[in-house]
C-alpha cells in the first residue's frame, strides 16, 4: 500500500493461517499457500487430489496467475517441493500481534480535511459500477461502507471474509476501509462515487504485507467476480515494467478492466515509482496537494523568516498574535509562549504535551540535523495546540534571540497553490522509458473511513482510489465506452500543473496533470495514450515515430494543428499539419521525432507538445533518453529462506542495463569493515535474476549492510547498499 505511515513492499514472506480441518487439535496446524505451476492448473488440481488426499486444493488460477491454492499441514506441503510441475511455492510469515496506534476521530471534528465527495461535481454516482479494492481488507461493517460493500475474498487466509486483519490475527490493518471509503463511502462520508459497488480482496495481511502472487490471485478473483475496475493502492520498490503484478496489470487490462495503480511514496527523487504502477497500460497515479494557506514565524526588525511545518495529528497552526519563544529544556513556565524543544531521542508526542501541561501556546521542534523533517504526534490523548518542525540552522537562531527578553514573532501566512505532493514518487520506468505518472488526484490530508472512526491519511495510496471513483463516473456516464476511451479521456482533460515561476511541472512528476472527472465526461476529444514515449536513443542519429489516435466524439467535424515547437540543436520534429477528424470517427496521427544523439546531452529529454482544437489546448508530455541516464541499475536485492526448507535460500535482484555480472560483499554495520563475498551473479539478464544459495555458503549469522555492485557491459560499475540479516 501506498501510505505515508503505512508503507507496503510486495515481499515474500511466511504466515500461519487458521483454517477449517477436521479437529480442533490439527486446526493450528494447518498451512495455506499459493503454488505457480507450469501447464494445466486444472490438470495439476487432479492429480494432486489424487495422490496427495490430505492436500485440499482451496483455488485454481489460469487468467492472470497460472497456479493453485492449497491447504495443508507443513509436512504434507512440503512434499509438494519435489512435483516437477511447480515453478515456484509462494507462502506467508508469521506476525505477532502489536499495537497499531491511529487517531480516529468523530467525522464532523477533523480539522483541514480534504473529502473525497469534493471531486465529484456531476450529476453521477457511480451506481451500478463495480469497484475491486486488492487492499488490506475493509470493515464492511462501517455504517458508511455497509450499502457499498458487496462482496469479496481473503487471499491471506482464503476463505471468503475479506475484513481487516484484527488485533488478535496480528498487527492490525485499517488502509484498505480507508481506500474503500474515498471510493464509496456512502453516509456521514460520501466517496467520490457513493453509488458504486465495492468487491473487496484481501490480498496484504497483518502489518500491510503480502506476496505478489497473493496480490495476483486477488486480481483473478476479481476477474472472476467480473468488475469493472480494480484499485491497488500497493506497490514495491522495483522500478521495471516486467515485474510479475505488472505483466498481470496488463493482462487485466487487456481483459477490459480499468485498472488504477497509486506510483508511490517515494519522491521526490526520479525513477522512483515501482511495480505494479511500472505496468505499460495502466493508469499510475500521482498525489496532488490543495492550496492552502502556508505559515511561517516572522521577525519585522531582522526581516527573518522562518518556515514551519506543522506535525501529523497537529491541530492547525492558527496563530494570530505576537508571541514570545522560549527553549522548553531551560524554562519551566511556558504560560502564553511558544515552546521551542531540540529533537533528540525523546518522542515528539511527549515533549508536546509536556509543553501543553506548562501552559504554551504552541511547540517548535528543531531538527537535529541539516534540513527538514516530518513528525507524529497522534495519540489517543491528542494534543490540543499547534506542534511543527524547524530546520536546525533555523532552532539555533531562535535560541540566539531568547538573550532579548522582549524578543517575540508573529506568524504570517503564504497561499501556496495546488501543486504535486512531495511524496509522491516519480518517474520514468527503466527499460522502457515510460512516463509515469499518468495523471494527478487528491493525495494528502485525505478524510475517510478506517475501523470505528474516520482518519486522515496522506500518500498515493490516496490518490489512486480518487482516480478509481472517476472511472466509475466516467462509466456510468458513458456505459459504451471502452477503458480506453475512459483512460483518454481522463487524461485528455486533466489540467497540467505548473511551478511557481509559471512553468510546466516536469513530466514525469505530474503526467497529464491533476484529473478533471466532469470534464473527462464531457470530453469533446479524447487522445487516446498522449503521454510520448519514444525511448531510449542508442546510435549516432535516430528517428522515432509514435501514432497517437485522436477521437471526436461530437457530432460535428473539428479541426487541429499543432504548435510548432521551438528548434533546438540535435531534435527535429515532423508533426502532421492543419487535419480534421469527422464527426464520431477518430484517426491515427505519426508522431516523428529526428534525434542526433552526439548534438545533445545523454540523459533524460523530455517537454511537450501542444495540439489546438478552436480554443481548446491539450499538452502532450513527451520524453526521451539519450545513451544513458541516472537511472538504478539493480535494485529490489531480497533475501528469504525457501519455503518448507531449513538448508536453502532464495535471492533476487532486477537489472535494469545490460551488464557482466553482479556481486554482493557484506560489510560489518558498526565499523564498515569488509567480511566477505556473499554471491557473485554471472550471466545477468535486464529483469528479474533470481538464484538459490545453501546455508552452509552464507558464513556466521548476523547484521550485515550488503553491497550490491553491478559491473555494465560498458565497462563502468555502480553500487547500492542495503540492510541484510542471517538468522
């Protein structure tokens, strides 16, 4: 999932799961995985009913995900190993339940929320429409989710109730009531589509965690079920269009089915959006932010400005007088002032309400460090004053001033426009270069509901369901519509973000821009994928085309032209001329785009283009790659014991360049000595690598960082470091 404070990496991972069986004394004992299998799953369930009576083969996949579920004791699943028809066994980790604190609050009392129904200016409501959310699960008892909720599957547990992981099942989950809400939410909060359909899919356990496979086989269910749309507000960290969830993305959608993907949380860096939002065809989604009214401590005599950012959970920084700063850790009486702490290892919660006990007005916390960060205080006992970060620089200045005893400050307040959440990861996609985001929605400070209450959370994972509630609309507005038009016609009318100064937003941080749902249903031209790629450029001098199909859905013939874009050294563009699209016909349009490659700097090129219509103007973001750029070149290293197995371990890792061989050395963490080589991957492919290696060849147990160097075919090598752990 795709959340700010619950953050989901598609992992393997093991679980005991509950399940029926014939006595309670075996009932523990009992083991639920998903096995891939090479050829007929239907043939395989056969035989495995036949020969191996004490497996219950709970499920059987062949549109997306070619494999089983099965149901058994440890030891009798184990055996299932040695079946020369399974590629891979994919099985669930055991969690210990922990508390998961939030702050759930009464509707009408949330402060500086942003609600779902806001985007929703038709007439629609999306009923009729069906909606997957592959999530956590959701409580459909909430009293705003019991008229939307239908139906769903637990792919965690496989049985048939999809609720939330509970308090006693493990560390509990709420992201995917929250998804459900913003989607159709239908009472005290309304979602974007209050009247659609909820199909829900349990396919992320306790904690928020699950295997791919797991999220695969919830898409097939939902297949099966026959939605309309699917929302995964989940996603990892490997930036590749031929993950596995997103070769089923594309699948799924090739089927018919809209499929809606949040990018990420992890911006505002480039390459960072990850499978499934990597996935060619469908619709990844960014986080926009709202405008709003930004504060900031002001001091008249030095003209000193000092930016605040106020913590998750805070009430609103409100401050409308001139107050007094005093350090909490020198001065007890803080009666009337703002209270300023230094971080350190004490919770940002408890120096707040510490702070508040002493009578202050608001708290400042400075940072330890260079730079900014962003705190929590939610707690069951919330505070009741403003609490916000300051820089470092910012702190030591403010504890400079304090030797005035009449030294005070003001708070002013900045309107900041809608822009792109900081967050909220970009793009392009390795290997194939794709754009991505495709489009923008709502992504922070966003109300919906969670179990027993309603919460504001922020992420993509926010973002994506808002895109999903549109769809709906956008569906029962126009039942004859493909997801092809509904795709265009979305991002044909999306509004292109622009920076302060008045310049575009790069490409791949916004895409298309932040959707407009009415617009996209009253859509008079759809350009169908407007989003340009056109690769990576390798040779002296290449040429590129790409055909855009352009649609007229009025009952007229319409005319357009393209601007002539600026010329600039080693591009040429050749753009069709003045055309016209008859009415209720569309026709495909080539794109050239002429690069001399020495003539331009490598790296990422990317703009727009920009088609009229009468009056109308539609953005086309286009991007293109030339000879190399800063892209990862191996990412997603994971390392898991194989399931049923005490002597072996599995390892992958995804290259994005052709490259000779990849090796991982393990350091010590405290002193960064060198201990030893790990493995050495010769014969490495663009994609997924992934091997076994013997305990007996891991060395002494342990914490290690582990150096991941990738040596390219070019000659150069590159380096990442990550975390690892041998029991």
């Amino acid at each position: 999932m795709h959340c700010l404070k619950y953050i989901t990496a598609i992992i393997i991972i093991l679980i005991v799961l509950p399940s029926a069986t014939h006595s309670a004394e075996k009932e523990k004992d009992l083991q639920s995985i998903i096995i891939e299998v090479e050829g007929d799953p239907k043939e395989h369930k056969e035989y495995i009913e036949a020969y191996h009576p004490f497996i219950n083969v709970i499920g059987t996949y062949e549109t997306l995900l070619n494999g089983l579920a099965l149901q058994g004791t440890p030891e009798k699943l184990a055996k299932m190993e040695a079946l020369e028809f399974i590629k891979s066994i994919h099985s669930v980790q055991t969690y210990e339940t922990t508390a998961l604190e939030t702050a759930i609050s009464d509707f009408p009392k949330q402060a500086d929320a942003v609600i779902p129904s806001e985007l929703n200016t038709t007439e629609y409501t999306g009923k009729g429409v069906k909606v997957a959310v592959i999530d956590t699960g959701i409580d459909y008892n909430h009293p705003d989710l019991t008229s939307s909720y239908v139906a769903g599957y637990d792919l965690v547990d496989l049985d048939e109730d999809p609720m939330e992981t509970l308090p006693a099942q493990g560390m509990p989950t709420l992201h995917g009531t929250h998804v459900a809400g913003i989607i159709a939410g239908n009472g005290e909060l309304n979602g974007v589509a209050p009247d659609a359909d909820i199909y829900a899919y349990r396919a992320l356990g306790p904690g928020g965690s699950g295997t791919s496979v797991q999220v695969i086989a919830a898409m097939e269910k939902a297949v099966e079920d026959g939605v309309d749309i699917m929302n995964l507000s989940l996603g990892n960290a490997v930036n590749g269009p031929d993950y596995p969830t997103s070769m089923a993305v594309n699948k799924a959608i090739d089927l018919g089915i809209a499929v809606v993907i949040a990018n990420g949380n992890n911006g505002p860096g480039h390459w960072t959006v990850g499978s499934p939002a990597t996935a060619s065809k469908a619709l990844s989604i960014g986080a926009s932010s709202p405008p709003e009214l930004i504060p900031y401590l002001y001091e008249s005599l030095m003209d000193r400005e000092i930016a605040i950012h106020p913590m998750v959970g805070s009430v609103p920084w409100k401050l409308d007088k001139t107050y007094p700063i005093l350090s909490a850790e020198e001065n007890r009486n803080l009666h009337g002032k703002i209270a300023l702490f230094r971080r350190d290892t004490v919770p940002f919660y408890e120096k707040a309400k510490l702070a508040e006990e002493r009578g202050a007005i608001a708290v400042l916390i400075s940072n330890n460090e260079d730079g900014k960060f962003q705190g929590m205080i939610e707690n069951e006992r919330p505070v009741t004053i403003p609490v916000a970060s300051i820089s470092k620089l910012d702190g030591e200045w403010l504890r400079k001033q304090q030797k005035n005893n009449s030294f005070q400050m003001k708070t002013i307040y900045k309107e900041k426009p809608s822009t792109i959440a900081e967050f909220s990861s970009r793009g392009p996609v390795t290997v194939n270069w794709d754009i991505k985001p495709d489009v923008l929605a709502p992504g922070t400070n966003i109300l919906s509901t969670v179990p027993d209450g309603y919460q504001k959370l922020q992420g993509t994972s926010m973002a994506a369901p808002h895109v999903a509630g549109a769809i709906a609309l956008v569906k029962e507005a126009h039942p004859d519509w493909d997801t092809q038009q509904i795709f265009g016609a979305l991002k044909t009318t999306s509004l292109r973000m622009e920076a302060e100064n008045g310049d575009p937003l790069e490409p791949i941080i916004q895409g298309m821009g932040k959707i407009r749902p009415e617009k996209a249903i009253e859509a008079k031209t759809i350009i169908h994928d407007p989003l340009l790629s056109f690769g990576k450029i390798d040779s002296y001098m290449e040429t590129k085309t790409i055909e855009v199909i352009v649609e007229n859905k009025t009952n007229k013939t319409q005319f357009y032209s393209f601007d002539i874009p600026d010329k600039e050294t080693g591009i040429t563009w050749k753009l069709p001329k003045m055309f016209k699209v008859e009415k209720q016909e569309k026709i495909t349009l080539p794109i050239e785009l002429n690069i001399t490659a020495a003539q331009l700097k490598e790296g990422i090129h990317q703009g727009w283009l920009t088609l009229h219509q009468d009056n109308n103007e539609y953005h086309l973001p286009y991007l293109f790659v030339n000879k190399t750029a800063d892209n990862p070149k191996a990412m997603g290293f994971e390392f898991s014991l194989k399931p049923f197995s005490k002597e072996t371990y599995l390892y992958q890792l995804y290259v994005t360049d052709p490259a000779e061989r990849v090796e991982v050395d393990l350091y010590d963490p405290d002193t960064l000595m060198y201990k030893r080589t790990l493995l050495t991957m010769n014969d490495v492919k663009i994609g997924m690598n992934e091997g076994e290696i013997k305990k007996a060849e891991l060395g002494p147990p342990g914490h290690y960082n582990a150096l991941i160097t990738i040596y390219l075919e070019d000659g150069s090598y590159e380096h990442y470091e990550t975390g690892f752990y041998i029991e």
